[in-house]
C-alpha cells in the first residue's frame, strides 16, 4: 500500500487510509512518527533552536545567521542579538514555525532562538589583563554608584 504523508505532520499524528484487499474496502489508521531533526525542535507547532554567541558578543551585541526552517540547504537569515544579551535570552521570530491546520488564524507557529553565551575556557595573556581592566572599572562604577546611592541629600 502507498500513502500520501501531509506536509509538515508532527508525532502521533493519525490519518486514515482506504484501501481495497480482496474485493473489500478496509479503512487503515496510520499514526506517524517523525524523527528529531539536529538543529529544531518541534513543540506543536513551534520552532525551537539554539544559537552560540561569545561574551563580547553578547556584551556588544551582533548579528547571527539562523537557518531557515523552509529553505533548503544552506538558506538562513540574519538575527540580530541585542547588546547585553544574558545566556538563556529568547528571541521570538513570528510565523517562522511549523505550517498549521487550515482551519487556524495564523499560517505558522513561531521560531523560539535561545541565546547560549559561551565563555572562553583559555584565554591568552592579553585577553585576561583586558579582563582584568574590565573587572577594575566596573568595580570602580559599581563603588562610585554605591557611594551616590548611600549619601543623604
């Protein structure tokens, strides 16, 4: 027996299928089991991702390439992650999902792209005394505020 699979089904969805055995019509129920795809993940009709970014990255912000949920190989857009970006941080793309029913408002579910900062695990000489200044003055800012704060005017 041959099938028709609708576009985009998700798992455990089920579709009935005529077919004809022996001079008799019989009805078969196929339910559908999609495998996980490396880069999406699928929660109804959501998208869901993760992208990789550095701390200078997320300190500064940047623009990242995400592939595209309905191009074809090697088709991806361009996603701009706002400065001071925290680990964790989701970006909600509308309409970029999964297709929905016909019967639905909206043609597609949404794309959820989390942040994932990476920290640098070796870092060169130069890199932790950039550090090391960067840790001095935010000190130095987070004292001068407390200062500012503590004194009654």
């Amino acid at each position: 027996m041959t099938i028709n699979v609708p576009q985009f089904v998700s798992t455990g969805y089920v579709k009935s299928y005529r077919t004809d055995l022996d001079d008799e019509s019989l009805d078969v129920l196929v339910e559908f089991a999609v495998r996980p795809h490396s880069f999406f993940r699928r929660t109804g009709d959501d998208a869901f991702c993760t992208v990789d970014i550095s701390i200078y990255q997320a300190a500064l912000g940047t623009k990242v390439m995400v592939p595209h949920l309905y191009g074809g190989p090697g088709d991806k857009f361009e996603l701009v992650i706002p400065p001071g970006s925290q680990p964790g941080h989701i970006i909600k793309i509308a309409d970029f999902g999964f297709v929905r029913p016909a019967n639905s408002r909206a043609k597609r579910g949404d794309l959820f792209v989390s942040v994932n900062v990476q920290v640098p695990r070796c870092l060169t000489e130069e890199q932790v005394e950039l550090f090391e200044r960067l840790a001095a003055i935010d000190c130095m800012v987070h004292l001068s505020m407390s200062q500012t704060q503590s004194r009654p005017f």
